[in-house]
C-alpha cells in the first residue's frame, strides 16, 4: 500500500468519531417528555448515518483540503468533512422513502423510516441536512471562505444537484433510458456531491481553492458520477438499487461506460486518494441491461 493509500484508515477512524460525537449531544429541555422525543429523533439521525457507510465524500474532502495545504485531521477539515457524509446521509433517507424508492435495507440494515416510522425518517433527512449546513458555518473557517463552502454545498444539494438527479430518476421509471441520459442523472444525483467535496476540502487549505482545483472540480461530476455507481456494483457485485416495490423497472440502454481519465483526475484533485484510481473500473460493452 502505498503512503497515500495508508492514510485512508487513519482518516476515517477520527471522521467516525467525530460523526459519532456531533450525532450524540446532551440534550436539554424542560420536561422528560419533550427529552424522550428528542433522544429517538437523534436516535434515528445516528441510525441513518453510522451504519457502515464508505465515508467516500467525506475522505476525498479531507484529501482536497491536505492537497491545499491543510491539516486534514484538523477540527475544521473533520467538521467538514462531517458536513458532506451529514447531507449525503439525509439523501439516503429520503431516497428510501415510500414516495422515492420504498427500499426496506440499507447496507444490510432496515432503512430509517422502516427501523422508526416514515414521519420521524423525514424528520431525520431535513435534520441532517441543516446539521450539515450549520457544521459548514461553524468550522472555524474564515467567513470569506465559508460563504463559497455553503454555496457550493447548497447547488450541490438542490435542482442543480441531488434533487435534480432523483427528479431524472423517477420521471424515467418504465423508461428506455439512453447512456447520456443516464450519465446525466448520475452527474446531478453523485458527481454534484463529489465536486463539492473537492471545492470544500480546497477551500479549507491555505491556498484557496486554485484555477487548476475549481476545472478539475467542475470534471468529476461528468466522470466520477458514472463511474462511482459503476464502481460500487463491481464491488458489491449486486445492483446499485432495488426497485423491485415500483410498477415498472427501467430499461437502460448503454454502449459503454464513457471513457474518461477517471484516474489522472482523481489523483490530481487529491493525491491521498490516488491509490483507490487502481481499482477504478475499465470500460466494457454492456449492451442492453434491465434495472431490477
């Protein structure tokens, strides 16, 4: 393993704990009753988050932010970095939904609103993406940085982002997807998430968030969007998603995966994780596939 590679579990060990500390407050009210809902809606936000997530946003955060000069175990790159995994967390609660994409597991573990209830999952999704915009403003950056870190994580987040792709999402169901329609649905519903990772972990360092990291930052999503869902079916050797619960699956119609320099890109826009771009997938017909 290489010195870059090593880094990644001794990252993620603190990022866990500090997810782990910021979902556990001490919670104050004025009667047990208000105390009791409180303590189950935290209990929920913890169940939507530590549940063995890979933490892949949040440790190319802190890889940005070490490859602009900054300490990426430092309070500020682990609040951060805690902010993205927060948000991509509330995603994955709403994804989950009845109304979205009715899944009962994640990871292996019953979703939230499968685990709780479907009101107190939605509750959790809007509480952690708040608690992820309030980890930005109160990292200990310099307020003229933390104006651009918000703003990039809230394009990310909204109809330019994440909503967007789960938008493009629904509307295709019983569809025959073409490849740039589904590379746009990924670029929106993965890569908006992953650049802001990367502009947010730049933006951290003491250089700024350079030219040369903002072209490279506006690059990932068309590749790593893609090549993210696909490198996680490789791994998992199982479809991404489940949609066994809707009327109708998608029809994919794919050539091939698109072949950008997923690895140059990738180790250029943060060098600690250069050593996950060996593993990066290559490109292979797929012809025609149907989603389950």
């Amino acid at each position: 393993m290489t010195q870059e590679g090593g880094l990644l579990p001794q990252w993620r060990a603190p990022l866990e704990s500090r997810l782990l500390l910021l979902l556990s407050p001490e919670i104050s009210t004025r009667c047990e009753a208000s105390k009791l809902h409180l303590s189950r809606l935290w209990a929920a936000m913890r169940h939507g988050v530590l549940n063995g997530g890979k933490r892949v946003r949040g440790l190319l955060l802190m890889g940005a932010a070490r490859a602009t000069g900054a300490d990426p175990l430092s309070q500020t790159s682990l609040d951060l970095a805690c902010a993205l995994e927060c948000v991509h967390a509330f995603s994955l609660v709403h994804d989950d939904l009845p109304c979205m994409d009715d899944d009962a597991l994640r990871r292996g573990q019953p979703t939230v609103h499968v685990a709780f209830d479907e009101a107190t999952a939605l509750l959790v999704g809007d509480a952690l993406q708040t608690l992820g915009f309030e980890l930005v403003t109160s990292c200990g950056a310099p307020p003229e940085r933390c104006l651009p870190m918000v703003r990039s994580l809230a394009q990310a987040t909204g109809a330019t982002g994440m909503a967007g792709g789960q938008a493009v999402d629904i509307g295709v169901v019983g569809q025959t997807m073409t490849q740039a329609e589904l590379e746009d649905m990924h670029r929106l519903k993965t890569g908006a998430l992953i650049r802001a990772a990367v502009q947010i972990g730049a933006l951290a360092g003491p250089h700024g968030l350079t030219r040369r990291h903002l072209a490279l930052s506006h690059a990932l999503p068309s590749c790593s969007g893609w090549h993210f869902r696909w490198l996680m079916t490789s791994w998992t050797r199982s479809p991404i998603r489940r949609r066994s619960e809707r009327p109708q699956a998608r029809t994919v119609r794919m050539a091939s995966p698109p072949s950008y320099p997923c690895s140059a890109l990738w180790r250029a826009a943060t060098m600690p994780l250069s050593c996950t771009c060996r593993r990066w997938p290559r490109s292979r017909p797929l012809g025609r596939r149907r989603i389950p």
